[in-house]
C-alpha cells in the first residue's frame, strides 16, 4: 500500500471513529425545558422530604417516579391547585405551587415516568404491615 493510501484510510477509519464515539454519547432525547424547570420546582419546595423519586426521599407522602400512570395530567393539575390537608392529623396543608409551576411539575412527572427504572419503585409496605 502507499503511503498516501494509507494515510487517507487512516484519516477515513479516525473520521468514523469519531462520529460514531460522538453518535454514541448523544442522548435518545434530550430533557424538555419544561420538565428541567419542574425539577426545579420540585427542589426549590424541598417535595424529596416527603417523596421519593426513584426509591430516594422522604416516606410521608408517596413515591413520585410513576405517578402519571396513576393519575391524569388534569388531577395533578387539580390537586396542585386545592391542596388537601395531610395526614396524619390533618393540620398542615399540602405545599400550595402557582400554576405555572404545577404546569412545569406536571412535565417533569412526565418525563420521569419514561426513565426505564426496572420494575422500581417495588410495592410500598403499608403502615403496620410486618415484613
Ligand atoms: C410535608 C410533607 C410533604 C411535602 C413537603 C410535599 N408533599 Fe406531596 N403529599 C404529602 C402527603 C402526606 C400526601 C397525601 C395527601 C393526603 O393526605 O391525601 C401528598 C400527596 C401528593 C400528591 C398526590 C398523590 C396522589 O396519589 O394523588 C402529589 C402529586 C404530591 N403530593 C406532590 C408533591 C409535590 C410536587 C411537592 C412539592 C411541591 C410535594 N408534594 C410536597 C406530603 C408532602
């Protein structure tokens, strides 16, 4: 082979290479705006003191990763915009979101809720059930 051939495969085979290590990194799908500032939303309320989101938080309120699958986009919405009093005794009212950020929270459960998470969060243990 000639050199000058040989130069040319090694610049063909090394501008492969790097498309293909570059093609590889990229994400299926990038985070929508909207779900980026529900995540927001979701640390500036400090939710994760009482949620959990993949498996990580607080237990008073329920986990979080799949809620879409359980409840509309207009339930949330709902929810967000009457916050009920919380159990256990019924004093405290649920963190109240404008909204704008119940919107955004809303696109962020969505977009969690797509995350391959392998069967998690596994069913949660009712209080007083032994193991
Ligand atoms: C002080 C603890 C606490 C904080 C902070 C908190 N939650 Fe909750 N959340 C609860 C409890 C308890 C419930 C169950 C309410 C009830 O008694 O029905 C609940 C219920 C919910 C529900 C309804 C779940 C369903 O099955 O319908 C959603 C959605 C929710 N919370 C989202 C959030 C978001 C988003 C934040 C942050 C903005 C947040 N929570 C902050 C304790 C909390």
């Amino acid at each position: 082979m000639k050199l000058r051939s040989f130069m040319i495969l090694s610049a063909l085979s090394f501008g492969g290479f790097a498309f293909l290590s570059w093609q590889s990194v990229q994400l299926p799908y990038s985070m929508p705006e909207a779900a980026t500032q529900g995540k927001q939303v979701w640390q500036a309320y400090n939710c994760i003191s009482c949620h959990t989101v993949f498996g990580n938080g607080g237990y008073n309120g329920e986990d979080m990763t799949h809620i879409v699958s359980k409840r509309s986009s207009k339930e949330l919405l709902n929810f967000f915009a009457n916050p009920p009093v919380m159990r256990p005794n019924h004093k405290l009212l649920h963190p109240k979101v404008s909204p704008e950020e119940a919107q955004n929270l809303v696109q962020y459960f969505n977009y969690i809720d797509k995350i391959p998470t392998l069967g998690w969060p596994p069913k949660a243990r009712k209080s007083g059930e032994s193991t």
